[in-house]
C-alpha cells in the first residue's frame, strides 16, 4: 500500500490512490485507517486522510476523513493540495479539475510554470447558513454572530458550513489570542455544536485585510485552513465588516477569498506549495508507519 503525505498551504494531509491500487485487502477500515494515519505518535501524523477514488462524474472523486475517522462533505485546503497532488502525479494533464465530493462537485483551475503547479483558484461552493442544516443547537433559522460565553469571555460567534462544521469569532488582536485555550472550549462546547466544531478567531485590519488563526476539530492549532479564511469573510460580510473580496491571512500565508455576490459561491486563490512529501510502501500498521522516506529519496 502506498500513500504520500503532503502540507499544502498550512494543513497536511495523507493521500491515498485509489485508481492506481486496489484497497479490497486493506486490513482496516477507511475509518481506522484515517485515525492511524492522522495519528502523530506514529509518525505520519496528518490533519486528515484524503482517498482518491474514480469518478463517473468528475476528473475524480475525493473521500474526506478527519482525524477522527469520521467522513467530511468537503475541505477547502484538502481540495487545493489535492489538485497539484493529482496534477503532479500526472493522474490528470489538465489545468482545469473537477472533483467530486460529498458535497458537489468542485472545480480548480491550476496555474501551471516549468511544468508544476504554481498557483489553484478553487471554487468551493456556497456557504451553508441554514441552522436547519449546521449542526447548532438553536431555534434560529441563521446562528450569525450570536453571543457565546466560552470560558471566562463572551464571543459573538457566527456558524457557517461546506458541509463541514466552522464558526467563526472576530476579536481585537490574533496575536495576543490564547488559542490553545479558547479553541477546545468552543470545539467541545457540545451544547451548541453537537457534533464539534473548527474554530477560526479572525482580527480585521481593514475591509480589505483579515488575520485569522485557526483551531481545528480534532486535530488543534493549524497554521492554515481554506475553509476557515472562507468562514472569516463569509461572517465579516454579513456583519458589515470587510468586503466580498479580501486578502485572508494566516500562518502558513495569505489566501485570496471572494464571495460572488451573483453566483453565492466562495472562490479562494494562492500559491500551491509542497512542504514535505514521502511515501510509505509497507504495511499500513502502527510499525510501519514510522517508516516514512522522503520522496527525493525513493
């Protein structure tokens, strides 16, 4: 069994190829086999599993894992990574990708210099705002900016979905923020997010500018989440604070986000960058996964 691993614009993921290699003897479930994977003690560590898999309907098809082993609609910076990954791997020639997921279908458009991916512009769909359909414990039809007390602090928190779960807080300064402490509180305050929640605490610097850092669902501090610079516009817009187009920045770098006022739908665009890449050829058990080589090195 091989699988590659790869960081992408602040989140890392394993990709596993399921066009290319049959998984029908796999000892484990996809859902073991995702917590594994994302388990750092063995180090492979990742924020979540990705399958490759054929499509009738797209260039591919994409299974989502988080870290828990549960199965996502949709990630934005898993969408991202995993079309340079595909494109890298010559599993497709083309600069335009559809990808289906749970949650649609998504396209990319790859920018393309001395034969690598340099820059995606992907379409991630639209926002879901319905309280009807995110999984928040409330009577109100659009959970935007309600106030929340978490911890010792009150925070107007906004939930937003692409079919996985985010909300998002504003605050004065990101920097000076203790996420390691107000992100789990928030993530496990299961009352109002019974099925836990990303985290994304955002800090305005103009209408046009927004810093964000991120708490993920299972996984904890990231240095970079396409879905969560989405949710920090999509929730500046609707409280008037930033506009539709907006430079997102977060550790891993800044993302380009727009929310088409006519389509509905969230576009973000950046740079598409490997940090590291190895692949494992062993078995998929605690072991072997130690056993990881970097790509250059095969």
């Amino acid at each position: 069994m091989r699988f590659t691993k790869m960081q992408a614009f602040g989140n890392d993921y394993v990709y596993i190829d399921a066009v290319h290699q049959k998984l029908e003897e796999l000892p484990l479930s996809l859902s073991a086999l995702a917590r594994l994977v994302s388990n750092r003690h063995f180090g492979v560590g990742s924020d979540g599993m990705v399958l490759i898999c054929p499509s009738e309907k797209a260039d591919f098809r994409m299974r989502i894992f988080n870290p828990d082993g549960t199965e996502a609609e949709m990630c934005g910076n898993a969408i991202r990574s995993v079309g340079k990954y595909v494109y890298d791997h010559k599993l497709t020639s083309q600069t335009e990708v559809i990808i289906e997921t749970l949650g649609g279908l998504k396209n990319l458009k790859l920018s393309v210099q001395d034969g690598l991916v340099s820059n995606i512009r992907a379409d991630i769909g639209e926002p879901g705002l319905s309280a009807e359909k995110i999984p928040v414990a409330t009577s109100l039809s659009e959970f935007i900016e309600q106030p929340v007390k978490v911890l010792d602090r009150t925070l107007f928190v906004t939930a937003v979905s692409w079919g996985n779960p985010h909300c998002v807080a504003y605050v004065d300064s990101v920097k000076d923020l203790d996420v390691d402490k107000y992100g789990p509180a928030l993530e496990y305050m299961t009352s109002l997010f019974p099925n836990k929640t990303n985290v994304t605490f955002a800090e305005l610097v103009n209408r046009d500018y927004i810093k964000i850092r991120e708490w993920e669902r299972g996984t904890g501090e990231t240095i970079g989440c396409g879905t969560g610079c989405a949710t920090a516009v999509v929730a500046g817009v609707l409280t008037d604070r930033c506009n539709r187009h907006v430079t997102v920045e977060q550790i891993g770098g800044t993302l380009d986000i727009e929310w088409d006022k006519e389509t509905n739908r969230l576009i973000m665009e950046g740079p598409s960058h490997t940090v590291f890449e190895g692949e494992i050829e062993d078995e998929l058990l605690p072991a072997a996964a130690g056993r990881i080589r970097r790509k250059e090195d095969l």
